[in-house]
C-alpha cells in the first residue's frame, strides 16, 4: 500500500514540473492562505489557548469587584477585603494579592522608572514558580509594611546587572529605599496582568495581615489585584457562591463603606480569562476573516484543477481504458492536490514565520501575552492539519469530476470538451462562493475602516499639534519621614523649578503640569454638592478629579467657557476654587449657572467653589464620551505623579525630548523622565488596538479582492478558451466585437450578481461580530455595504473584460476551418 502511495507522490510530483505555471500559481495562492491561517493562528494559541505558565493553572482564579449600581467592572480591592476572602471563602487554598506600581530605580547610572510589584508573601508559591536564583520571600520579610528586600525578574537581572550572579545580597535604590536583592525569577517569567509596554521587572512584599502598622489598612484604598488558588475538587462557581455570602455580611457590617445603592460585590472568574481581558472577539473575527481567505485560495486551486482536468481527459481516459479504477484515478489526482498543499503548506509555514514575528512586534504593547506569540507545536499541528483539509477539500471535487470522464467521447472528439459542462457548472459556483466570501471579508473591512475614520475624527476637547508629554514619579519612600519629597512643600518646589526650567529650554513656547494625561485613564472621587443631598438609594456623584497648573488650559487649547481661570497661587483647598467642564456643569446644575456653587469631596472635605466651566476632554478614551470632569491647582495638593506638557515651536516636538528631560535632570539629577512622547503619539496608542484590527481585516480583505479577481479571470479566460469555435462562427456571421463582448461580460457578470447578493445576505448575517467593535456607525451600514459591492463588482467587471477583449480577437477562418 505504502509502495502504491510512493508511486503516486513521484508521478504527482514528475506531473505538477511539468506545468511550473500552473504549479507556481497553485503553491502561491495556498502559500498566501496557509501562512495567514497560521500566522494568526499562533498569536490567537499564545493568548486564548495555551496555558498559563503556571503551576495547575486550571485551578487558578482572579478576583476583583464591580458596581451593579454603576455599572463599573474589574475593581481592585482593599487589604480589610482582602483579609476577609482570605478567612471567608474556604474554597480557596490560598490567596494573594498584588499591588502593581511604579518605581525609581536610582544609584545604578542613569535613573529610571520601571514596573514593580508589592505582593503578598505567598505570591510565587500560589503561581506554584520559584525563583531561579536566590529564594522567595518569606513571612518576616515585610515587618508589617513594605519589605525591604526585592526579587528581581530575568531581563532586569540582564539588563541593568550583566547576568551577574553575585547579584544576590547586593543592595540597590528603590524610590531612595535601600532594598536588598534576594533572588532572580527564571527567564520568561511574567507577571499575570502585565501588559508587553510595561513589563514588571521587581516584586516586593508586604504585610496583609497587620493592620496596625500597614498604611494600606484602608477599606477603601482599593488597590490589590487578587490571585486565589482553588483547593482540590473545588470550583469557581464554590468559590463565587461563598462570596456572595461574604458579600451580604460586609454590607450588614459596613453599610458607609458599601450603599446599598452601589451594589458592590466581588466577583471571581478563571485567572485566564482575567489575562486575555477584553481581546477575545477581535481575536476571532481576525481568524474568521483569514479562514475566509484561505477558502477563496482554496476555490482558485480547485478551479484550476478542473481546468487542468479538462486538459488530461485523454490521459485519463486511457488511464480508464487500460484497467484503472475510478477509486484508483481518485487517489492519484487526490495526491497530486496533496503534494500542491504540501508544497503550498511548506512556502506558507515560512510566510508564518516571518508574519508571527511582525505580529508579535505589531501588537507587543497592546496584546496580553504577546511575548508568547511564536510558532509552537500546537500550531505547527494545526498547519498540518490545515494542509491536510485544504489537500482534500479543493482536490476532492476536481478529483471526482475529472474521473468522470465519458471515455468513448473523450476519446473519439480527442479531448474536446465531452464532459465539459458538469465542470463549466462547477467552476461557476466556485467563482460565486469567492464573491460572496469576498464581499463578506470586504464589507467587515469597511466597517472596520469607516468606524475607525468616525473614531480618529472625534473632538478631542485640545490641540494636539506640537504638543509633547513626559511624566515624573516623585520617589516614596517606606519611611516617608526620609524622602527628599515628603512634604507638599518639598513637591510643590520641585514642580515650580521644573515648570521654569522648561520654559526656559529653546524652542519650548509653554509648558504646564497635569496629575494625568487626557486618554490616559480617570480618577473618580465621591463629591457632595452644596444643598444637594443624596440619599441612600439615590445614584453617587462623582466626578474625575485632575491637579494643574493655571496655564494648563491654555497650553493645551482647552477653551474656558464661562468663569475665570485659576489663579496661579492657591496653597490651600481650605479656600480653593475649582474648574468643572461642561458635562459635569449640565448634570449636576442644569439650567443653572454653576459658577459661585459650592462642592466638597466625600462627607468631610473643605467647601470648594467653582470658579469658571471649561471645554469637554476625552480623558479615558476616543471611544468615551466625555465624563463629569473637575480641576484643581496643583499647588493646593502636589501629588507625587504629575505629566508636562510643553507646546513647541517645532514641528516634530520629540525632537525636544533630549532637552527637557535634561531641563528636569537640571533641578534633580536622580529624577526618571519617561514616557517622553507626542501627544499625536498618545491618541495613537488609544486607538492602537483598533488600528491593528483593521490593518489586518483590510489586508485580509485585500488578499481576498486579488485572489478572487484572478478566480474570475480564470475561470472567464477559459471560457473563452473553450467557446473560441463558437465566438469564431458568431463573428463569421456577422455579429460585432460590442456583441461578443455583452456575450462574455454578462456571462460573467451574473455569476458575480449572484455572488454579490449572496455576499451580501452572508456580510449582513455575521455582521454581529463586528458590533462591538465599531464606532460611530451600524454594522448594517448601508454605505460600507454600497461601496464594497461597486469595488468588488469593478473588479469583477475588469477581471471579465480582459478575457472579453481578446475573444473579440478570434479569426473566423480558423475557427471555421477548424470545425
């Protein structure tokens, strides 16, 4: 059997060199299908499939909060809480928790900021990793507050270390803390939620169990991340039936902290599904649209199988008249399809390559896991099985007709056309299905571009032009009684100097201070309005909360609207003045004028007045409409984060960045810079998700158009080829080119109506997968649907015009004298 299968390789092999034009084209089309398929098989493997690189990591869960009153998701939580699922949810075997930070790295050349960790103790043990040099951490390391001692992840080790082994009980500088090095993680160790634009680099502990001395022992300073492992035969829905019990006790207990009218509770899900977030349904409409491609790849091979099956029908034949079987011919051209996937498989797994490689880089900041994307087993199996499929599903079909051959036809007209037709039949609904498949990628594709058009073109609230943006971190210290910053005075003088020292740098036009940068998240705080109470069933007011400086707005091009500015010298809330937008001025005074209005935040703040109403700000995202918004001067509270923003002269504004960062070094040499960008490059990286998601969709759908413009024109060109006599006989009786021309066009053309309307109905159909991932317009867009129908069908047309024409050019006599 083996022998057989070897002879029929060789023979397929010999067969297929012997037509290099028609084997070039077939291992191309499936080379361009397989290696897609592949490529976007691996980042959809790394970051949905495959396992966590974790101990059992099916038994590990995350847990956050969420506000059913508000409707807010993913909620960290508080120390106190943290204790109390650690002793009320006996599902659970253990429990950490993680507090993800930003940290200065000093004393070892130039200062820089990087991402650090404080966990609990028990963190890499409820991972099940140990580090790979040095220990873990252990109980008494943390003293009740944040320790003194770090472990420190491989690249850090690398980068900042050499690779030195000493490394270990070596003492290095953490926001001005001395903190001891005790161990190295191995290589390839990620932090659970990290993301590839800010990777964790140092893990410290801290003490979740004594709330005397720990300045986090706060019900409501909600900063941990919670990583629970499920005791043996336990589930998450155990898990989450116990919190909710614990959820009605903590409301009995603390009804200040948790208003019935918020509805907090916390809620448990698989830690997997906590990493990938919010990524899954782009992930698959990617893998859907790159199916689609390689079915269009696959209806042009197995069109031009059927064409070359018309040219050996007499082969065949005389195969038949010798002794072979139908099943025996079956087998043979099945092989021959086999090898071209072979072929096709082993060109495309090296387009994957390359193609893993450019995603990875592509989405490296943006995608969970990214890091992992590569070219594993796993895929390596599911390309071949992918060459396996495509082999038989666009070799079967030809592979049966062509065996189908009426032998006494064949071989008394010598191979000119007797079992054409079934085949003429076939090759017509091969080139509808490519249509249609075609409109339906095409059409998801201009969703996705007409959406991203309406997102790029929302109002901002300021002018990004010339603006650049960089951000400093104010080392804290454990013992904040030490730090160089720990008075608001101390702060306020840095921020003051460092205002100065900007605007003094050539080319710098202004320069203002932000507590956080528009599109870079929110920080809501509970107000109380003046006259306004609220009462326990009745929603919270809120609102986000910035600290600049008074030229903010004006640097930014943030119009005032009504009111006055802050003045530039306000120290105290006690007396302060606030800014609200225009969102926050209408919700909460409608009809009113807000100026002179009083608000506090939470029930014991000072009395703060609104001083002016300014402009809406997209702050959270493009996406986001502009929430409730307040600003104050940063010199009523100088929070230890603050973002510049300097309006340049120049038209590349991050040609600057060398010369700010050295006017910030200027005033403190061992002060990190960073994030050192445009502000066009900000709003770029809102929207790089979606961005990445349409590059992809139109370049799938652009594989699309080609292949199935080169389908039609296949498919037309023979044709042509095969009515050549009979167009010969039409111009010998006198009709015209224009006639000949309507002839083959509107052949052509119905099958491509029919794929259009189908094409259509299917787009319209599966158009829900792509709701939630537009912006601005329907996913029943009449105009996308419109015009991707005309370009497809434009197309079409000049794919069936170029074979049209030349029919046009058949010479009667030879066509008659050939009949």
């Amino acid at each position: 059997m083996m022998d057989v299968f070897w002879r029929d390789v060789r023979f397929a092999v010999r067969s297929l060199l012997r037509s290099p034009a028609f084997t070039a084209i077939a291992v191309l089309t499936l080379a361009i299908g397989i290696g897609a398929n592949t490529a976007i098989f691996s980042v959809v493997y790394s970051v949905l499939l495959r396992p966590l690189a974790y101990s059992k990591p099916e038994q590990l869960l995350s847990i956050r909060a969420a506000y059913s009153g508000t409707g807010a998701q993913d909620i960290t939580v508080s120390q106190p809480e943290y204790n109390d699922i650690l002793k009320g949810v006996s599902a659970l075997e253990d429990l950490a928790a993680v507090y993800p930070i930003n940290i200065n790295l000093t004393g070892l050349g130039e200062p820089q900021r990087i991402q650090a960790s404080v966990v609990s103790d028990n963190y890499f043990r409820v991972l099940g990793v140990a580090p790979a040099m040095g220990r873990d951490f252990a109980p008494d390391d943390d003293r009740g507050q944040i320790g003194y001692v770090v472990i420190i992840s491989h690249d850090l080790w690398q980068k900042r270390f050499g690779g030195d082994p000493g490394v270990i009980g070596k003492t290095v500088r953490l926001d001005d803390d001395p903190m001891t090095i005790i161990g190295i993680m191995p290589s390839g160790f990620r932090h659970v939620l990290e993301s590839g634009a800010s990777p964790m680099e140092v893990w410290a502990p801290i003490a979740l169990d004594n709330p005397d001395t720990n300045f986090l022992n706060v019900r409501n300073a909600r900063v941990y991340d919670l990583i629970g492992r499920l005791k043996p035969a336990r589930t998450i829905e155990d898990a989450q039936a116990e919190l909710g019990v614990l959820t009605g006790r903590l409301l009995e207990e603390y009804p200040q902290v948790y208003p019935t009218n918020q509805g907090w509770h916390p809620v448990a899900k698989p830690l997997a599904e906590q990493v990938v977030g919010d990524v899954r349904p782009a992930l698959l409409v990617l893998l859907g649209a790159v199916g689609f491609v390689l079915l269009i790849g696959c209806a042009n091979v197995a069109n031009l199988l059927l064409a070359r099956a018309t040219v050996r029908e007499r082969e065949i034949a005389l195969r038949t008249a010798l002794g072979s079987s139908r099943g025996r011919l079956v087998g043979q051209l099945l092989t021959e399809s086999l090898v071209l996937a072979v072929m096709g498989g082993g060109l495309g797994l090296v387009l994957a390559a390359w193609g893993s490689s450019a995603l990875g880089r592509l989405v490296a900041l943006y995608l969970p896991r990214a890091g992992e994307i590569q070219l594993s087993l796993p895929v390596l199996g599911f390309t071949a099985f992918l060459i396996l499929l495509t082999g038989v599903v666009f070799g079967l079909i030809p592979a049966l007709q062509a065996s189908r051959a009426d032998l006494q036809g064949v071989l008394k007209d010598s191979g000119r056309g007797s079992s054409g037709a079934p085949r003429t039949r076939m090759r017509a609904a091969l080139v509808v299905a490519e249509v249609a498949v075609a409109l339906m990628l095409l059409a998801g594709a201009g969703l996705m571009l007409r959406s991203f058009q309406r997102l790029m073109a929302v109002e901002y609230g300021f002018d990004p032009d010339r603006l650049l943006t960089l951000q400093v971190w104010l080392p804290v210290p454990n013992d904040r009684s030490k730090g160089r910053f720990q008075t608001q005075e101390q702060r306020r003088t840095f921020y003051d100097r460092s205002l100065a020292a900007l605007q003094a740098v050539p080319g710098v036009r202004d320069a203002a201070f932000i507590s956080r940068l528009p599109l870079r998240g929110q920080n809501d705080a509970r107000l109380v309005i003046e006259g306004r109470p609220v009462g326990p069933d009745d929603p919270p007011v809120t609102a986000q909360v910035r600290l600049v400086s008074s030229n903010y707005f004006e640097t930014m091009g943030i119009p005032l609207l009504s009111g006055e500015p802050l003045p530039e010298l306000e120290d105290s809330l006690s007396n302060g003045s606030i800014l609200v937008n225009r969102t926050m001025a209408e919700k909460y005074w409608p009809g009113e004028d807000p100026i002179g209005r009083r608000v506090r935040f939470g029930n014991d703040g000072p009395w703060v007045t609104v001083r002016g109403v300014v402009g809406d700000v997209r702050q959270i995202g493009l996406a986001d409409p502009p929430r409730e918004e307040l600003y104050g001067s940063y010199r009523a509270i100088s929070p230890n984060e603050m973002a510049m923003v300097v309006r340049t002269g120049d038209e590349d504004p991050e040609r600057l960045g060398a010369a700010v960062t050295a006017a910030i070094r200027s005033v403190d040499p061992e002060q990190p810079v960073f994030s050192v960008m445009s502000m066009e490059r900000v709003i770029e990286n809102a929207s790089a998700e979606r961005r990445i998601s349409m590059v992809l969709l139109l370049l799938f759908a652009g594989m699309a158009l080609l292949l199935s413009a080169i389908g039609i024109y296949g498919v037309m060109a023979y044709t042509t080829t095969q009515r050549r006599q009979e167009i010969g006989i039409r111009l010998a009786l006198g009709a015209g080119t224009p006639d000949v021309l309507r002839l083959v066009v509107g052949q052509g053309m119905r099958l491509v109506l029919v794929g259009l309307v189908a094409g259509l109905l299917g787009a319209w159909l599966l158009s829900r997968a792509l709701a939630s991932q537009l912006f601005g317009i329907t996913a029943q867009d009449p105009v996308t649907y419109a015009t991707v129908a005309l370009l497809l069908g434009t197309v079409a047309l000049v794919a069936t015009w170029v074979p049209a024409r030349r029919a046009t050019r058949v010479d009667p006599m030879i066509s008659l004298r050939v009949e």
